[in-house]
C-alpha cells in the first residue's frame, strides 16, 4: 500500500482568504491539497473554478493540487483545469459521457487521472478503467457539501478495491472524501485507504500538527 497522505480540502479553509488556507497547510509539511470544483448540476452547490487554481499558483502554492470535479460535463474542463495548475484530476464515473477518452486525455495533458465513485456507486461501475488511472476515489458521503457524517457503509467497498488493486498489482491510490476525522481515518487504511481528504475535521482541528502527525504514523 502506498505511504499515507492527508489533503485537506480547502473547500473548509478560509474562502476570503484561500491562499492563505493553502500556505497553512504548506507550513505543516503536507504535500497535498484537495479541491472541490462544483457546477450547481452534478452537485447542488457552486464552488470555484480554474482561476482560482491559476491564483493559488501565482501566490506561490507549490502544492499537489488534487482537483475533484462535480461537474456534469467534466470532459469540457478538463483542459483549463490543467492548464491552471491542477496536478491530478478526478472524475466521477456516473454521468455519461467517455470516461476513458476524458482519463486518457487528462494524462496527455501532463496530470494524474482518478475516478470517483459515488456512495451508492457499486466498485463494478469502475472495474474496467482500473488499468488507466492513478487514483481512485471513494466518496465516503453524497457529495455537494463539507461537514456531512462519514459512512461506515462504504468500508467493505474500499476493501473491494483493495482486493482488486492487489490481485491485479495495480499501482493507483486509494483515496476516501467526506467526514473523514481522526476517529474514522483509521478505519478507512485498515480497509485499504491510502489518501485521506479531510475538509472540515482538519480546518477546525485543534492541533493541525498533530492531525498531520498522526496520519504520518500509520505508514
Ligand atoms: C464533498 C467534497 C469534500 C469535502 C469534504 O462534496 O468532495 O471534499 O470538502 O469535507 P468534509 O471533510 O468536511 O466532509
Ligand atoms: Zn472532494
């Protein structure tokens, strides 16, 4: 299993002031940043955009920016997101549109490519792309919204996934997004879990060092 990351998801960080949420995340020695791009169709609810990555970069982030796309038509953006900075780009597998051409052609683009499955996404709905990605997502409640409660439910779906990646010597990680906290995050490596995004657990911890600290150590 791939060394842990945590990556806090700036959708719970200070949006008058987003780059400095990124720097404090910086500070702490993470690597990794979460964005959470929304289009009001996908999900009901806005978030930011392209720009906002290309702002990030022009104030100096030198972060991994792990983009999640809620979009309706993510194959449209694929290209200004990269362009902006994006260093991995996920996308859901539920709406229809060509989810291998859109992966193949994130990687053309010089990005990672992840898919993203839904909480009531079965793992079969992604076994035939699991050979052309570098990461896959497994949405631990509905997406549109931080602060939800994590579902227990979606653990014997990471187990799955697990199996399939070490049955198959796949290489990609296995990433969970929603309630994610210290109480949970260890239950999601022992089924297989590997990157933590955390939003509203991290962003109002007490002691972000120690949450970083902590996700360190299960390596
Ligand atoms: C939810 C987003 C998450 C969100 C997680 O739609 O995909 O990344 O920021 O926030 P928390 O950790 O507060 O559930
Ligand atoms: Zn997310």
């Amino acid at each position: 299993m791939p060394a842990p990351i945590l990556a806090p998801s700036l959708l719970a960080g200070d949006h008058a002031n987003l780059a400095a949420s990124a720097a404090q995340v910086a500070r702490l020695g993470l690597s990794w940043l979460h964005l959470d791009i929304m289009d009001g169709h996908f999900v009901p609810n806005l978030t930011f955009g392209p720009e906002t990555l290309a702002a990030l970069r022009r104030a100096g982030s030198t972060l991994f920016f792990d983009t999640h796309l809620m979009l309706a038509e993510p194959q449209r953006y694929i290209e200004p997101f990269a362009k902006a900075g994006a260093n991995l780009i996920s996308i859901h597998i539920e709406p229809d549109y060509d989810h291998a051409d859109t992966l193949a052609r994130i990687r053309q683009l010089g990005c990672q490519a992840g898919i993203v499955l839904n909480p009531d996404t079965p793992a079969d709905a992604v076994a035939q792309l699991l050979d052309r990605v570098d990461l896959v997502l497994v949405m631990t409640v509905q997406p549109g919204f931080g602060g939800q409660a994590f579902r227990p439910a979606m653990l014997p779906k990471l187990r799955q996934l697990a199996a399939w990646r070490r049955e198959h010597g796949y290489a990609w990680r296995l990433e969970v997004d929603g309630g994610i906290d210290l109480h949970n995050l260890p239950d999601c490596h022992q089924a297989g879990a590997d990157t933590f995004v955390a939003g509203t657990s991290f962003f109002r911890a007490p002691d972000q060092a120690a949450y970083a600290a902590t996700v360190k150590a299960l390596g």
